[in-house]
C-alpha cells in the first residue's frame, strides 16, 4: 500500500511523494500545468534512511544539483514517516 507523505513545488513543477514502508520504496512523481504526472525516482530506503535512488525519464535529463535537491526533500520526508513510526 502506498500513502502520500508529503509534497513540494519547484516552479513550474509540482512533486508528490508517495511511499510503501512494507516493500522499502518511495516513489516521486513530478507534475506541471503542460503535462501528466510522471514518476521520476525511485528510493530504496531502510528504516527511515534513503540508501539508493534510481532516475527515471525526465529526470535523467536534470541537473545533479537538480537531482540532489529533490533526493534532499524525499530523503528528509522519509525519515521523518519513519520517526513518526515505531
């Protein structure tokens, strides 16, 4: 099952993460006024730590620094779920 847990806007984008505890993954899709959602990364994580991220479709195309940001916020929102959890 997967449940939204947080979201962000990155002029002209807009992220929505959602994640499933039981399988270890979240999933970030971006959106914006001329396009349909699209999921641009995966993130493998383990008790509330971020361990592997892979990048999908536009999203390969952006910056590290791009990239990095957005693994920032998703890693951040992660842990924090996990916090929140025993």
């Amino acid at each position: 099952m997967t449940d939204l847990i947080g979201g962000w806007t990155a002029e002209p984008d807009a992220f929505e993460l959602y994640a499933d505890d039981t399988a270890g993954e979240a999933h970030l899709l971006r959106a914006n006024d001329s396009e349909p959602s699209e999921q641009v990364a995966t993130f493998f994580h383990s008790s509330g730590v971020t361990r592997a991220t892979i990048w999908r479709g536009t999203a390969s195309n952006e910056s590290n620094l791009w990239r990095e940001a957005q693994r920032a916020k998703s890693a951040a929102l992660i842990a924090a779920r996990h916090a929140g959890r025993p």
